[in-house]
C-alpha cells in the first residue's frame, strides 16, 4: 500500500483508473478523493500536513518532525486569526473560560482552533480544521455576565494533533508548522499591493498602518498575512490561506482572489463608459477623469436612479459638472488624438468591479461605478456630489433598498 506522502501519485494512478471504467474526473476531485480516503477534510488540509511529514488519520500512524507540546485551546466559531494580528476574543462556553484562564494563569500561550461549523456548541477533534494559531494573551478583562474578553497577539501556525475538553478545558497537542524558506518575488508584491488598495478603498477599509507596513516590508509571509486578516471572506476560504505554508503561494492566492479581470461590464455601463470617453473627446481632452464619468452616469440605467433616490438635482449636478469640464480643464486640451482614461478613472473601474462581487453582481453596473467612485475624495466630481447631499453611505441605502425591493 503506498504511503500517504504519494498523495498526487495517488490521485494520478485514481484517476487512471476510473477512466479505464468511462468515469472522467479532474485532477482536483482526485486529490480531494484522496484526501477523503486519507481520513482528512481536503486537499488544502493534507497538503499542510505533508509540508511537514504529518498526517491525523485514526487509522494510519502519525509521524512527526516537530516535537509537540500541549496547551490551552479556544475553539473559534466564525473567526480565522493570522501570525502577527492582534484582536480580540469573546469568550463564554465554560470549556474555553477554562482554559484561557489556564492560559493567563501559566506561559499565556494558547492554540486558537478554527471550528468546521459554528452551529457545534461542544467541539471535538472531527470538529476542528488541523491547522490553528498559536497565540498569546495580551490582557485579559472578565466581564459581568462572566464571560471573559481576551486582547490575542497571533504568534505562528501550528498543526494540531488532538483537541479534547478536559477537567481544565479544552487543550490541544500542537506542533510548529514551519513555513518555506523566503522568496524574492517583486512584481508579485507591486501587483497584489496595488489589488489590495483597491479592495480597501471599495470596502471602506481605512489602514494607515498597513500601507506604512508595506513600504517597509517585502516579507511575503507577512504581506500575504497582514491582507488575508482584513479580507472579508468566509471562515472557510479564510482558513485555506491559513492553510497555506509556501509564503509565495499563499499571496498568489490572495492575488487571485483580488483579480477582478475575469468580471465584465454589463452592456449599459460599458456604453457609459464609452459615452464618457466621448464626452472627452469631443472637447479634444487629453483624458477622462472622474468628472466626464460622473456626467455620464447620470444618464445611466443603473446609477441615474440610485442618483435620484438620494434626492440630487441631476438638471443641476450635470450643469456643475458642464461647467467644469469646459472651463476648468483647457489645460488638457490637445490638437489631435483620443482621450484616455485617468489613473484615477481606471481605479474606480477595478473598484467597481470588486463592489459588484461583494454584491453578487454578474458583470459591473453603474451603481458599482458611483459607489467606487467616492475614495476618490479629492476629485470635483466627489465634491460636486457632495454639494448634492449625496453620500456613499446613501448611495449604499438606496442599492440596498432597490435590491430588497427587486427580491420581494
């Protein structure tokens, strides 16, 4: 019988086997099956656990090549925590009560166990993915209804080889799970920094700190860590970044997540797009900036209503933004060529396309646009909508509105 380290000789050799039979599966669901098979949840998992020869299976023998230690546990419901983050913890069950106070009351250390489902109120091993964190209590406050809320500093990824509810609580047998050895990958880096700007500003996300770290930083591990924590994501897809061990294939993941090429525009945006492009052209601008693309979303299907649900004059917004245009920039004005578009107006692209994911949009509509159009607050056209009293909070009311109105 191979050993579970032939993993993808494994899902190969499966995957000859059932086509011999007329059954077609990729490579992928091979490697799930063989996971399955191995007695673990997914490839993602058995893959950390190969990166350092360990396997949890009932069935198959375990060896280790880093020693293991026990400490306090706390298993988390719907929450992934990364090395490095420092963040809060709520806690109640009286298992977890237990055993941070074991924790406070030793080394401080303690390993956080991602929950499979957060509807489990007393988890066992099955119930808990086989990666964690490693993390250190920073302060500990008890609260009047007895639970206790924790202040966590993540330290490092840590695989787990059993977690069970004791006299003391919960506590888990846990090992180091070292990462690869660093890699210099620049153009990695810029790219996913700069998709990792984008999704902040359409998410609202305010880091000053963050950008300050990565000017200072090109520790990928670190990168890829610091943007995953702040990711809106579900606790599954969190947890197979946490999964991930290679730093460089971590953030390749992150970046793909972040890429919204594959998203299109929808017929009516792309005619708006175009219309303010030719907006530029006709007055022989060098570029289109945010203020051409504001003009030409007042006439589009999708934002001209949102527009007029958060009460703005557009008979006066598109006089001011006229205005403007022919008259405030001559100095972009050029004797031959086609306009083309800002920096500023291609972020906006990218912001809405990431907007319209979040909300579940097919392809990006104008609304996506007006909404990724206010972290650009020092443009006329931010200011011009704010002269209408119009806001991304309303904006974001009023799509949410007509998206309830349209479900019901």
């Amino acid at each position: 019988m191979r050993d579970f380290r032939d993993a993808k000789a494994m899902a190969q050799t499966l995957r000859e086997s059932l086509t011999t039979k007329a059954i077609t599966i990729s490579h992928s669901e091979s490697l799930e099956l063989v996971s399955r098979m191995l007695g673990v949840a997914d490839w993602n998992t058995l893959s950390a656990m190969l990166q350092t020869g360990r396997r949890d299976t009932p069935v198959l023998s375990v060896r280790l090549n880093s020693s293991i230690a026990v400490y306090p546990a706390v298993p988390l419901r719907d929450f992934v925590p990364f090395p490095s983050a420092t963040f809060p913890l709520f806690v109640g069950r009286e298992n977890t009560v237990l055993a941070v106070n074991r924790a406070f009351e030793g080394a401080r250390e303690m390993v956080c166990a991602i929950q499979r489902e957060a509807t489990v109120d007393e988890p066992q091993f099955a119930n808990v993915y086989a990666v964690g964190l490693l993390a250190q209590l920073v302060e500990l406050q008890r609260l009047s209804d007895g639970s206790i809320r924790v202040l966590t500093r993540g330290l490092r990824r840590v695989g787990l080889r059993s977690f069970a509810a004791t006299n003391n609580g919960y506590q888990s047998e846990a090992f180091e799970l070292p990462e690869s050895p660093p890699a210099d990958a620049p153009e990695l880096v810029r790219r996913a920094i700069q998709r990792f700007e984008d999704y902040a500003a359409a998410h609202g996300l305010l880091m000053p700190d963050v950008w300050s770290f990565f000017d200072r930083t090109r520790d990928i591990g670190h990168i890829a860590d610091t943007m995953a924590t702040r990711m809106k994501l579900s606790v599954k897809d969190k947890y197979e970044l946490l999964a991930i061990l290679d730093p460089v294939n971590r953030l390749e993941t992150i970046d793909a997540l972040l890429d919204v090429s594959s998203c299109p525009f929808t017929p009516a945006y792309g005619a708006t797009s175009r219309r303010a492009l030719d907006l530029a052209d006709r007055r022989r601008h060098q570029f289109a900036t945010l203020e051409h693309l504001l003009l030409a979303l007042t006439e589009d299907a999708d934002a001209a209503p949102v527009l007029e649900a958060c009460k703005a004059d557009l008979v006066a917004l598109r006089q001011n933004l006229t205005d403007y245009l022919d008259k405030e920039l001559a100095h972009i004005v050029v004797e031959t060529g086609t306009a083309a578009p800002t920096a500023a107006f291609q972020r906006v692209d990218r912001r809405a396309a990431l907007h319209a994911q979040e909300v579940g949009n097919p392809g990006v509509t104008g609304a996506n646009a007006l909404v990724a159009l206010f972290p650009e607050t020092r443009s006329p056209a931010v200011r011009f909508l704010a002269e209408q009293d119009v806001s991304r909070w309303r904006v974001d009311k009023a799509i949410a509105k007509a998206s309830a109105k349209d479900k019901g």
